[in-house]
C-alpha cells in the first residue's frame, strides 16, 4: 500500500503513515484547556425528526423509521434516502447565531457533522456528488460553520463517519417479507442507468448507497471477513480518503473525529493512517511547526492512544488516565427525534454538569450535541438548556477550564462500584443519584477545585481526602471558598477530613464547587 496522500503527493512532514510514526504525537494544550466542547451532529437523517440511524432503519421492514417513512414519504421501493435528502432545505440555519448560542454555553470547541454513515457530503465535495451544495439545502454547509465558529473565537472540529456506508446501508439491498410489496426491491441497488427521466438522472445512487457488493451477515463494525462483515473494495477506500483529504485541506479543522474503531477502514486499508498522517503533518505546516492538531478514534489499543485521542461514546472513564480523552454524548438522540422533545426527554443540565466534572477529574473533555431539526433551528427545551447550563458554566468555569486531575479524582459511593465500559463506552448515566458524599477534584494553580455533586440537607460538607495527615494532602489549608458565594467559609480539618459549613441559603446550582487554597496540596 502507497504512503501518499488520497489525493495525490502526501504532506511531507514528520509523520508517517504508520502507528509507530504517529505515536510522536502529543494532546496540544489547547485541547487539555478547553475540557467542553460542543457538536452539531446535523445532515439529511434530521429532516424526517425520528432520531437516530433514519438512514439504514428506512430499509428495515417494521421498524419505527420503516413504518414512519412509508406513512410519511412512501414506500422504500419507490421513496428511497436519497429522495430525503432532496427534500430537506435548512431553511431556517443560522450558524453565528447558533455559534453565539454554543459559546454562551461555555463551549471552546465546536464540531460539525461532515458526514454520517448516510455517506452523504455536507460540502462542496469533489469526490461524492451527492453533497449538500448539489443537493438538499444546495448550501456548504461545513464551510458555513468553520467560518462562524472561528469569528466565534471557537476552535473548529469536524466529524466522519462515512467509512461505514458500505455495511451500514446494506438493508437497502433487501425488500418485505410480507405484505403488498413482498420481495419488491428496495432503491439501494439501483444504477446510474436507471436514473433516466428521473429528478436524480446523471447521479448514481451507487455513489451515495455503495452497494455493489453482497451484503455481510448483519452489521459489523469492525472490518472482519470471519465474523461475516462484507470487506471494501479498494476502490470505496480510495475515494473515503479522497474525500476527507479534501476535507482537511479545504477547511483547515483543528479536530477530526472519526467514528471508528482505531482509524477509518482499519485493518483492511491503510488509508485511515495515511489520513493521520497528512492531517498532523499539514497542521504542523500551517503553524509554524507546532502540532496543534487533535484527531479522535475509538476502541483504541494501549498503543494506539498514543497516536491520537481516545474518544468514548455515551461513556466515561473509571479512573484517571495518564494521556488526555474525551466522551461525546448528546442531551437526546444523536439525529433529532420530534418524539424526544414532545415528551421532554433531553438530558438535564443537572446530569450534564455532573459528567463534566466527572469526567474532567479523570483528565477528559466533554463534547455534547445538542441536535438540530431539519430545519437547522434548535426548539424551546433546547435553548432553555443551553440557557441554564451555560449560566452554571460561567459560575463554575474557573475550575474547570485549564485545571488538571488531582492526586485522586473524587471519594465517596459513586467510586466504590462503577459500570465498566462496553465495547465504544456506553456506561454513562449508571452512578446516579449522586449524594453529597459524591465529590470530584481538579487542581489549577497551586489550588484544589473539590465539585460537590449533591448539596448535603446539613449544610456540612466533609472532604476526607484532604483530612488532616492525608498522604496527598500533606500541606495547610488556608483559605475555602464556595464559587459564588460572597464570603470564605468556616471549615475545620481533623484526621477524619476537611468539614467546610457552606452559607444557609444555597448558592448555584446542579453542581457546587469549593476553591481550597494552601501550602502543599497541588500535585505535579
């Protein structure tokens, strides 16, 4: 296999197109400072409002996208994914208004969705006609965010999932069992050729459904002929690279997520790593020789956490870990669901403020999504969340922003018993209701952050890892201080712990964080 680049010469550089070269790399400040992100995981799958994985789930006969799309738009046989795409407009997408919106939540960091599994571009793709500039909202719409997210002072992410396209669509191949249109076919199989006098004549669907294959024994994530996955032919690897050279290079992001296992196709191709490879060395180019690029993959080996950051999904780590992660999770669905909202099923910001410091205790980040209708205009329980989350981050965010794990990342019974993660992570959620026993700690400047996760119905707050004589608490106590509130706090420090007494009336919400200065309690 070639080391060059997708799509044509490589960027020289200092990294090579293998996981030796790539483990030079280092997690860039920028990234270990910012701790929350934020992600509009929004394209085509949004216009119908029936959440996640509309796309493949159309094609899968009873299924709840199935029974809505044929009530909706028609049959699959007839009215196929690529006939949404066509109609969706995101008539109502204001991205510096969103932008404003994100950075007001205390986000540093903003992602756009540039593909999904749908395989379906959200640029102005050379590689994949089937894009948003040709079709649907005919508008560059990852162009139109990188430009809103920079003017917002926000580093600029995007991410990829379209590797998974050729399994992930493979339902489109069948047709019902039963019923009137038993053993008609569904659209995936159709070819350029039979597009004439339709609206979509001179596409290929084959471009967009990538099904000229026969199909694998149901849905593999991984690459592996003998657990019955269909395997890429070589051709739909190239031009998966391609496009996300292009990518790279035509909006300069500073973070690529890559919804994978390891690195796109791994082990079947190599393109993933010669990806890694130009995307480091072309960040290194542009700034001076500084490697401030972050590239996320999931299910990593001990090795391959070396090469780019760990992302777990819907999931947070168990302790603290030595090089720098992240979770991505969403307050709802990860493709907006309109039966999510009519109930008010959103994450509340209570939940999310716990798993931010949670997870920032254990040296991560937090990339939420916050997902959008078709129209691109976020609903009524949504700005209310970002509204109130972003009124707590701005009363907590001096702890979190910048700080680093401490000698210990919390105490109290959320620690004893945590859900282990399952394959890409999916444990979050399982360690609540938090008591006020629950504590989390960062340290930032010669000061420890201690996030109580609870307020105690007493009004005494007990720290046992920093009693007096506590191994990594060897220094003094000199001052606490509740964030918010006007005036330090009264707190004695025994054996058994550092007991703070906090005000009567409770000040912040969700979670509530106590500023410890002193000689000697920072860690290097």
């Amino acid at each position: 296999m070639s080391g060059a680049s997708p799509s044509g010469a490589a960027q020289p550089g200092a990294f090579q197109p293998t996981w030796a070269s790539l483990a030079q790399y280092r997690v860039p400040d920028w990234f270990r400072d910012a701790k929350f992100g934020m992600w509009a995981h929004w394209g085509p799958q949004c216009v119908p409002e029936q959440g996640d994985w509309y796309a493949r789930n159309m094609y899968i006969e009873g299924q709840r996208a199935y029974v809505s799309h044929v009530a909706r738009y028609g049959h699959p046989s007839r009215v196929g994914f690529k006939d949404v795409i066509r109609q969706w407009r995101a008539e109502s997408w204001r991205p510096d208004e969103l932008l404003a919106l994100y950075a007001q939540a205390g986000a540093q960091y903003f992602m756009a969705l540039a593909n999904h599994h749908d395989n379906f571009d959200l640029w102005d793709s050379a590689h994949q006609p089937w894009n948003s500039v040709r079709l649907g909202p005919r508008k560059d719409l990852v162009g139109g965010w990188a430009r809103a997210t920079r003017r917002a002072g926000l580093k600029f992410g995007v991410s990829v999932h379209a590797a998974h396209a050729w399994s992930w669509y493979e339902p489109s191949q069948g047709a019902d069992t039963s019923g009137p249109f038993k053993g008609v076919p569904y659209d995936g199989t159709l070819t350029l050729a039979q597009g004439k006098g339709t609206w979509w004549e001179g596409l290929d669907p084959q471009d967009l459904y990538a099904q000229a294959h026969a199909p694998g024994r149901g849905l593999q994530w991984e690459w592996d002929a003998a657990k019955g996955s269909s395997v890429p032919s070589t051709a739909y690897c190239e031009k998966f690279g391609a496009r996300t050279i292009e990518l790279i290079d035509k909006y300069d992001p500073d973070l690529v997520y890559f919804d994978d296992t390891a690195l796109p196709l791994w082990p079947v191709s190599d393109v993933g790593l010669r990806i890694a490879a130009h995307f480091y060395n072309r960040n290194m180019a542009r700034r001076g020789g500084r490697l401030e690029a972050v590239l996320t993959g999931k299910v990593l080996t001990e090795e391959q956490r070396r090469c780019m950051v760990w992302d777990i999904e819907r999931g947070v780590a168990t302790d603290v870990l030595p090089l720098p992660w992240q979770t991505d999770t969403c307050i709802g669905e990860w493709h907006y669901s309109r039966p999510l909202y009519m109930r008010h099923g959103y994450k509340t910001p209570l939940a999310v403020a716990q798993m931010l410091v949670d997870i920032v205790s254990k040296n991560g980040n937090l990339m939420l999504n916050v997902p959008l209708p078709g129209s691109g205009e976020p609903d009524d329980d949504e700005v209310s969340f970002v509204t109130d989350f972003g009124r707590w981050m701005r009363a907590n965010g001096r702890a979190i922003y910048g700080s680093r794990p401490w000698a210990v990342y919390g105490e109290g019974p959320s620690t004893a018993a945590q859900a282990p993660l399952r394959a890409q992570g999916f444990n979050e959620g399982q360690n609540r209701p938090y008591t006020a026993e629950d504590l989390r700690f960062v340290q930032k400047d010669g000061k420890v952050y201690a996030f109580a996760l609870a307020w105690p119905a007493d009004g005494k707050l007990t720290i046992t890892a920093l009693g007096a004589g506590a191994p990594h608490a060897a220094g003094a106590v000199e001052r606490v201080e509740l964030l918010g509130a006007p005036t330090p706090l009264a707190f004695a420090r025994t054996p058994a712990g550092l007991t703070v007494t906090l005000p009567e009336r409770r000040v912040g919400q969700y979670v509530y964080t106590l500023e410890i200065s002193g000689q000697g309690l920072s860690h290097t």
